[in-house]
C-alpha cells in the first residue's frame, strides 16, 4: 500500500490510538471490521476506474486483461450496478453503513444503517440538511442508535446484503435525482430516497426529527440551485 501512503505501521498506531483500553481480543475483531472496509473501499476504487474504461470505450475483454480475470468475470463483477451515477462521498456514505452493520453484528444492512452511513459523512449535503433540522449531531445519533436491533452476537463475514426496504430508498434516491433534474445521485438524494420510504426506521426517525419528505426536496432543489449559481457567478 505504499503507493497510497498508507503502512501497516499506521493502521495499526491508528487503531491502538482510538481503542486504548481495548484486550487483545477486542482488537483483533477491530482489525477485521477494518480490514473489511478498506476491502469494500478498493473494490468501489475499481468499480469507479473501470465505469471511467467503459465510458472510454474499453471492451470487458481489455478490461478483464487489466484487472487479470476473464472477460465474464469482469462483466459479472463490475457491471452498471444501482450505485453507478452516486457520487463518491455517497458511495464512502454506503460503505459507513456496511461498517455501521457489521459493527453492531448485524446481518443485513437496513435504512437506519444507511442513515448512518449519511451522518458519517460530514462533507456531505445530507449531514448538512440533517444538523441544521436536528440542531447537533448527537440528537441525530442518539434517534438513529434508539431504533437500531440489539447486536446479534458476531459481526459477518464477507458480503452484507440490503434489506428490502434499503433497496426501496437506493431506488428512491435515484427517482429523487431524476425529479429534480440532477445526473447525479449525491448524499442528498440518499436523503430524500430514505424519507420517501415510508414505513422505514429511517422515515420514522427523519419524521421525529421534523424532516419529511416534501420539506427536504424543497430544501435539496433550493441548496443545489443555490451552489450551482455560486459556481457560475465566480
């Protein structure tokens, strides 16, 4: 990894600073969940470079060639999926819900853990609309911690699979941001995609918290609108 930057040396300072009074045992659970999200993060690294080959043209063949796997193995692994148009600090948001499940050993990824991954992410648009309605951080947290399943008894390997109702607000997201014009599906919409799932722990948390569904689009399309006329006025 040292073309990142990054050492072993460094991850393990890094997780010895955060979990100081952690036993042994502990920490080696800690290191896997780690592990586990440094591995999600490189497989949507490819993901995002070979969009860009497509786009450019590049065959699954030559893509397979780049990766090292065959041509089949390309096209089944990296095919157009639901997150293609997402931006990349909501892809980091779905990778902070798949750590958010696994950390608190459960064996599927629901809204509110989605909703987590969103709070994760303070350059987001979606942490902004949330804090400014919620006030501060801590009573979003504490909303989303209070409707979370206890912790089942050891976090899963591998693959973490979405919920009916999370895939419900990820195709929400993108009806979101076709509605209001956007070619993009940014933190914002995930927002708005997971109040329009009705029913959810995640609306029912946004709604306690005065966030519906209507009042965010309004907020969404008058920000972005905003933001885009800044960018232009420079």
């Amino acid at each position: 990894m040292s073309p990142l930057d990054i050492s072993l040396a460094d991850l393990i300072t890094r997780l010895d600073d955060e979990l100081p009074d952690a036993d042994a045992l502990s920490r080696v659970s800690e290191a896997r969940l780690r592990a586990q999200t440094l591995s999600d993060l490189g497989d949507q690294l490819i993901d995002h470079y070979v969009s860009k080959a497509k786009r450019n043209g590049a065959s699954w063949t030559e893509i397979g060639d780049a990766i090292g796997v065959s041509k089949q193995a390309a096209q089944q692994r990296h095919a157009p999926g639901p997150f293609e148009r997402y931006t990349d600090l909501n892809r980091h948001c779905i990778v902070l819900a798949q750590e958010a499940a696994r950390t608190h050993k459960h064996d599927s990824i629901g809204t509110e853990h989605l909703l987590l991954g969103l709070l994760g992410e303070p350059r987001g648009l979606a942490y902004e609309l949330l804090i400014a309605e919620a006030g501060a951080e801590r009573r979003v947290r504490d909303a989303i911690e209070e409707a979370l399943s206890p912790a089942g008894e050891k976090a899963p390997r591998g693959h973490i699979p979405f919920r009916p109702e999370s895939k419900d607000a990820i195709g929400q997201a993108g009806r979101a941001a076709a509605d209001l014009g956007h070619d993009w599906i940014g933190t914002e919409h995930s927002l708005l995609g997971l109040a329009r799932t009705e029913g959810s722990p995640a609306a029912r948390i946004l709604r306690d918290l005065g966030l519906t569904a209507d009042g965010l689009r309004a907020a969404v399309g008058n920000e972005v609108a905003r933001r885009i006329a800044d960018r232009d006025a420079r």
